[in-house]
C-alpha cells in the first residue's frame, strides 16, 4: 500500500515528535528536583507544541512552492 506521504514530511514529522517528547521531558525532569527553571521548560514546551508543527507545515508548503517547475505554473493560469 502506496503512503500519501512522502520520505521528507515523515522524517519531518518524527523530528517534531522526538523535539517535543525531549521538551515534555526535561520540564517532567526539572519538575521532579525542584529547578527553579522548571516553570520555563514548561512554558517552552507548550510554546513549541504549537510553533514546531507550524514550522514543519510552513517548510513543507514552502519546499512545495520552490520545487515546481516554472511550466508548471504557467499551466496554471491557462486554465
């Protein structure tokens, strides 16, 4: 069976899944000893949970953009 995704948005993918699980991480860790910067992992955590998959969508979209063909674009506005 033929993914509708390709090798890149994967790779992509389980990066910004492994970046977020190290950043739940290490504010779970900083939690547990009491840091004093605990607070700010946490804040950058949920910060990150949200702008790591837009950036990932915005690369995507922009790699997209960029590998097109010029002709494919004037097929475009032909239509």
């Amino acid at each position: 069976m033929k993914s509708k995704y390709t090798k890149k948005q994967r790779v992509l993918a389980i990066l910004g899944i492994i970046l977020l699980v190290g950043l739940y991480l290490a504010a779970l860790i900083a939690s547990f000893f009491n840091s004093p910067t605990s607070q700010g992992f946490l804040c950058s955590a949920l910060f990150c949970t949200f702008f790591i998959p837009i950036v990932i969508y915005l690369l995507q979209f922009f790699a997209k953009k960029n590998s097109s063909s010029p002709d494919d674009d004037d097929k475009s506005f032909r239509k």
